[in-house]
C-alpha cells in the first residue's frame, strides 16, 4: 500500500517550500500517457536494441507504463543505490562508521569515471564518498563503499529490499578479465522502480535510511538522460523553485547499455520510472537513438506531473 503522500519525502521536499499548497492541487483522476516514448522504444527494438521501461504512479501506487520489465539485464551504475542503501542502513545501525577515513592509494586504480581521482584530498571519510558516489557514481568512491559493505551483505540486503532479479556483481573496473564478473550489475526496471518508489515513499529499511538515500540521490550531477527535460541546474536542484523534486542515478557502459531510475514529482503527480537501453554502439548516430528515447521519457514524465 503506498503511504499518504504527506508523510513522504516527495510532499514533505515540496511543503518546504510551498507549505503544503502544491500537494493540495494534485490531480489523482488524470492517468499519465506515454504515447512517444513507447514509439521511441519500439523504434530502437526494431533496430535490435534490448528496451525495459517501468513507471508507476507514487499516489495510486499503479503501473502507468511497462515494457519487459522483468527481464534482467546489465545496467552497470545503478547498482550504487543498493550498495548507498547498505551504506545508510549501516550508518544508521552503527555497524559501519561514518567518519572512517579511507585513503585512495589503498584502493585498485580506476579511471573510468569520477572526481576523487583528481583531488589532492587522498583521504576522505565514508560520508563524504557517499556524497560521490551519489552524485557522480565516482569511481573510487562506490569501490570504497564496496569494500566497507562488502557485497555479501547488499546481496543480502537486495534480497530483503525485495530485489530477487537484480544483483551487484562487482567492483568498478578499468578492463574487464575472463577471471571477473562481465558487468558491474544487472537489474530489472521493475524492481529498480519500485526501490525508488520505496525510497521517497520511507520504506526501504527504514524511513532514516530511506530519507538519507534519497537526499544523496538528489545531489546527482547527471542530466543529460532523463533529467534533461527537467531543465534544472545539475549542480544545484534540490530546492527548486516551482516545486519540482527529481532525484536519480544514471548508468553507461561503453559495451552500450544506458540505464536510469528515479522519481519526478511535481504538483500534478509523482512518478517512479526505470528505463534501460541495451544497444550495439557503433556510431554516434546509434548513440543519439538510444539517449533521445530517454529525453522524450523525461519530456513526457514532465508533462504528466506539471
């Protein structure tokens, strides 16, 4: 059953704001429709790209759009929001601490993506990395908070979290040996949705763990998916002005697997929404099919929810 919208993070970020007034305008009798992005996709299946979509309506806690979303398959970054929840859940439970300093040099050499790598801080605390891998998926940081975690136990947590087709499988590597798991993670949109729903909505752990999760989600850096129709700011979107909360994780892989999760909520509606594209990324050209499937999803999350 999905809580009353007044005791999620999605209502209580927007009261901040506007004192409850943008919640009281919602539109419950309004089904979101979908009609370009499923044209968009069909497109790219036709193409013999790999599509699963999955968007579901915070309020009504309903399915508004599906497409394989039970089929597992890679979707690389997205693992940091199971290894941020295990992170939070053991902050919250003192198991792990929060201040612990990890020095980079400790840690296997990754260049594949993130900001530590060009800091002169060598240390920095769990926290902070956190911060990075939430907001840049960086690369040093999400290996740190896999190594404080360790995956057995946010397998175990994926499992309990309800995640019985998704997995993280391994660490952020530069190259990838016949010896290592050939992805980071694989994940279903179905269940990366509905974790994002549980997130805002308080109920992944606990709702401490889930509040903690979703502000670090709400730093991310990365608009260039989903999040470009937003037209917010991709260093600072966390307060903004006409009530929009949008919080999300994106992946790329070079192989050709893009993949997002996330929620929009605006005073018409809060949506849940997962999208992974699979595709042979052999031109620009290809490229661009693939990421305009995700603009015209993010274009049309907007006009469901403003």
């Amino acid at each position: 059953m999905v809580p009353d919208p007044d005791q999620s993070i999605v209502a209580t970020r927007r009261q901040r704001r506007h004192s409850g007034s943008r919640t009281s305008r919602r539109r419950t009798d309004r089904r979101p429709g979908f009609p370009l992005t499923l044209a968009a996709l069909e497109g790219l299946a036709v193409a013999g790209a790999q599509v699963s979509v999955h968007v579901a309506d915070l309020d009504r806690g309903s399915t508004v759009l599906t497409g394989d979303d039970f089929v597992t398959l890679p979707v690389g970054g997205l693992g940091v929001i199971p290894l941020l929840i295990e992170t939070a859940a053991g902050f919250d439970d003192g198991t792990v601490d929060p201040a612990r300093l990890v020095k980079r040099d400790d840690l296997d050499p990754v260049s594949v993506s993130g900001i530590w790598r060009h800091l002169a801080a060598s240390e920095l605390s769990l926290t902070d990395l956190a911060v990075l891998a939430a907001a840049q998926g960086d690369a040093y940081a999400t290996n740190a908070l896999l190594e404080a975690t360790g995956i057995e136990a946010i397998t175990r947590r994926m499992v309990d979290l309800g995640m019985r087709r998704s997995a993280l499988l391994d660490r952020v590597r530069d190259e990838r040996g016949p010896d290592d798991a050939p992805h980071v993670s694989l994940g279903t949109t179905r269940e990366y949705a509905t974790l994002m729903s549980d997130l805002v909505g308080g109920r992944a752990v606990n709702p401490a763990v889930s509040a903690q999760v979703s502000e670090w989600l709400t730093i991310g850096q990365d608009l260039s998916l989903v999040g470009a129709a937003t037209n917010l700011r991709a260093f600072g979107h966390d307060d903004d002005a006409h009530g929009l909360l949008f919080l999300n994780r994106t992946a790329y892989d070079d192989t050709g697997v893009r993949a997002e999760a996330g929620v929009i909520a605006g005073p018409r509606a809060g949506l849940a929404y997962a999208l992974t594209v699979c595709f042979d990324d052999v031109s620009p050209l290809h490229r661009d099919r693939a990421h305009h499937a995700f603009r015209t999803l993010g274009t049309e999350l907007m006009e469901n929810v403003h």
